[in-house]
C-alpha cells in the first residue's frame, strides 16, 4: 500500500485557512482524478476541491464544520503501488529569486499537487514567496501602505530600513494586534509550517524589542469567536463563529466607510415606459426565457453613463498617489445570500447586449445563493449595483465596495400618483440612491451621472443617444 497524504492549498487567494463545509467522500471509497472530495469556504467562496489522486480514501483528518489550515494534511489515499509518485503540477514552478532556485528542498519532486486554480502549496517553514511591489525603496518616511492587490494587508513601516515591499500572511485580529503594538508585520517571522504570522508570532517579537500596546486592551481583537459557542437548551442567546463571508464583508464594509469619503443623492423617477419595455420584451417569446427586468435595464443604464462620467469608473491608489481611471466596466451586482452579502461581477459588462446583461445577472445570482461563486468572481469590480427594491424598500445608503468610486442602489417600483404631462396620473415610480467616494468625484459629477441613468429609466429610447 503507498499511501499519499493530501495537504489544503493555497486556494489562490493568499487566506491563510478555510472552513470545511462537507465532504463528498468516505473512508474506503475509490476516487478518479480530478473527482471532487469536498467543498471548503474561504472568505470569499465556497470551493470544491479535485482530487489529485486516483486511489482509494485511507483517512479524513478533519470533520465537517473544521477550521483547516493552508499547509495542513486534509485526506490521505492509497494510491497503490510501492513508488508512486504524486501527479506533476498543472503548471511549472517559477522562481521569484536565484536564490530561490538554490535553497529549494531536494525532494521537491514529491511535493504536493499543483491544484489547477488553486495556486502553488506552501514548500518549507519559511514565509511563502511573493511578487515582490517595489518602486524603489521604502523607508520610515512613508505612510501605511494600502495594497490594492490584496486589500486585507497593510504594512506599516516603523524602523528606518530599506527593501523590496511583501506582504506578509496573517489573519486580521493579529494585524490588527501588530497595529496596536506599532510593529511592522514585515519584521516578524512566521514559526508555523504555513507561512502564517500567528500572534504568538508578534507576541515573541515584541518581547524581543519591548513593544508595548498602544491601544486599550478591551480594544483587542477577540480570537474565541473563530470557535463555535452555540446556546445551550434555555439559554437567551446564541453565539455565532464570525468567519468566512460574514467577516470578509464585515471588513470589507468598515474599511470602506473608514476609508473612502460617502456622499449619497438621491432621485426619484418616473420609470412607466421601463416598465412597459419589460412588459413588451416580456411578451416576445423569443425573450421569454431571458427574464430581462428592471435590473438589467438599470445595468445597461449604468455602462452607458459610466462611459459619459468615468470618474465614477475609477479607483483612489493611495499607494501609487494615483486616480487610475478604467477604460472597461467589471460591473459589481450584489446578491444576498445565507452566507451573507457577496458582489461577483460582470467583466467587461460595457460590451454586452441588454438580453446578454440579463443573463449575467442571472447567472451570477444563481451561482452566489448556490454558494458556487469562485474568488475571481468577487474580485476586479470597478462600479457596483444593489436592488435593495426586492425587499419591498423605497431607498436606502449603500456603502461603496473597497476599491470602487460608487454603488447605485435600485429602490422598489410603486404604483402611485405622479404628474405627468401637466396632470395627476398613476405611474410607476421608483427612488435610485448613488454613494459615491468624494476623493474620486465631485457632486457635480455625481449628480450628473444619477440623471443620465435616470433618463434612461425615464425614456429607455435615451439610450440611443449616448455613447
């Protein structure tokens, strides 16, 4: 029997553990390649994992409900045979440095799979290797820089040192931690096997250079909410591990609202010949099975005006000092789900038809409420829309996602009295709310975008006439 041990990757996403949601499989079942195991959730998604063996389940080493993490043996297999080695990876390995090439393990050739998608398995106890984001050099001089790449590090440079930028991996409460202290997470060395900062980490660091916090103790991040703490029979309330999607938006948000300076207008529109559109488009049994609503409307409204406004399509690069204005729109469509808000988006979505804009947003809210949508999915937005109008509201002050100029939120449709054409008559009416980030746009140019997309809602022919 040879039997092969099959460690969590690195899902691609640089998160330093997931939560196991269940497995696909059992001890003693026989698996092909490629067959999915099991499903884990990350931060961002739930993902299934393939099996890089085909083989037989020797053992599970984790049980639904598990926080596993990257680096840590997950399910073993015999995969027969005296010799057998593990399948190549999907893609060659490529060293970042010479040295790199001259310190890698000798038995490099048994290292775990190379996941298609998933990214590369941590080798060595070291921290993993990174593209290094240098302009230069880096000294004391310089503020926390914010890497848009991967919104969720931040490295503050406290001591007069000068070298290549990389982003250490560690999960927010010990960043936050290592803020409080005032030490730079560049400085301190990960002890575990994944690469991971841990805050036993940055606890012994500080030792070492007798840092102290700054920062009240309540004001701690509490780690024991990663643990399960259900209520027990007759008890009043009932504790929730705070993890997954549920933090990744959490942090998401207060970044934002911390970050990127709100300002919200809104208008109500007269939108009867929208709704008439749909009813038309509704009719044709050729469109029938595209379901074009009033969101799809909204969106191609949306593309059309951001090109008339692209400050509304940009992003505030504090780091680089830059406005980077986007020539394309990844339009950002947010779905509620059971595992808390999600925002996939639509790449390229100034290129699609208005059936086609159906169709996406369709298929997106699908895959999010099916808890399917990828990392990639969620990541790359330039401009978003939320239809808080499902929910039967009329208005409401979205909060923009990190590393966008603004969301648009749809209201909800009512019938009711309206002038229109010098009388009182019943129309179909509906609120739109833009938040949008007062580093990036002026109100003018808010304002201005919010009419155009209203013009379009108010007589789709409008359409016609933008470009």
């Amino acid at each position: 029997m040879a039997v092969q041990d099959f460690k969590l990757p690195d899902l691609g996403e640089g998160l330093p553990e997931a939560e196991l949601v269940q497995w696909l499989v059992a001890v003693g079942d026989t698996v092909t390649l490629n067959q999915t195991i099991a499903e884990v959730e990350t931060a961002k998604a739930v993902v299934e994992l393939p099996s890089p063996y085909a083989g037989t389940i020797t053992a599970l080493h984790a049980a639904a409900g598990d926080v596993v993490a990257v680096g840590s043996v997950l399910i073993s297999f015999d995969i027969g045979g005296t010799d057998a080695a593990p399948p190549a990876p999907a893609e060659p390995a490529q060293a970042t440095a010479p040295e790199a090439a001259a310190s890698a393990p000798a038995e490099s050739a048994k290292s775990e799979p190379n996941l298609v998608g998933y990214g590369a398995t941590p080798q060595g106890a070291g921290r993993p290797q990174r593209r290094a984001r240098v302009a230069g050099s880096v000294t004391a001089a310089s503020d926390t820089a914010v890497l848009e790449a991967a919104p969720h590090d931040a490295i503050q440079f406290a001591d007069v040192v000068e070298r290549p930028v990389e982003r250490p991996r560690s999960t927010p409460p010990v960043r936050q931690f290592a803020k409080q202290l005032g030490i730079d997470l560049a400085l301190v060395e990960a002890t575990g096997a994944s690469g991971v900062i841990t805050r036993a980490d940055v606890e012994a660091y500080a030792t070492r250079v007798g840092a102290t916090a700054t920062a009240p103790a309540a004001a701690e991040p509490v780690e024991t909410f990663e643990m399960p703490m259900p209520a027990a029979a007759g008890e009043r309330t009932t504790r929730t591990p705070i993890r997954g999607v549920r933090r990744m938006t959490a942090d998401a948000m207060v970044r934002s609202a911390f970050t990127a300076p709100h300002v919200t207008t809104f208008l109500t529109v007269d939108v009867t010949a929208t709704s008439e559109l749909i009813a038309s488009l509704k009719g044709d049994r050729d469109l029938q099975e595209h379901r074009i609503g009033i969101m799809a409307v909204a969106a191609k409204a949306v593309c059309l005006a951001l090109g008339r406004h692209p400050g509304l399509n940009s992003k505030w690069d504090d780091e680089a000092g830059e406005i980077v204005e986007h020539h394309y729109v990844n339009l950002g469509i947010a779905a509620a789900t059971g595992r808390g808000l999600v925002v996939p988006n639509i790449r390229d979505a100034q290129e699609l038809t208005l059936v086609e804009l159906a169709d996406a947003i369709r298929g997106l809210a699908e895959t999010a409420r099916a808890g399917k949508s990828s990392p990639a999915d969620m990541m790359g937005g330039t401009f978003s829309i939320t239809n808080v109008g499902v929910f039967g509201v009329d208005a409401g002050t979205p909060i923009i996602n990190p590393g966008e100029a603004g969301i648009l939120a749809l209201g909800a449709v009512r019938r009711q009295p309206w002038e229109h054409r010098g009388e009182i008559a019943l129309r179909d009416v509906m609120t739109l709310a833009l938040s949008f980030d007062h580093r990036l746009v002026d109100g003018e140019q808010g304002s201005r975008f919010l009419v155009d997309v209203a013009d379009i809602l108010r007589e789709p022919g409008r359409a016609m006439l933008m470009r």
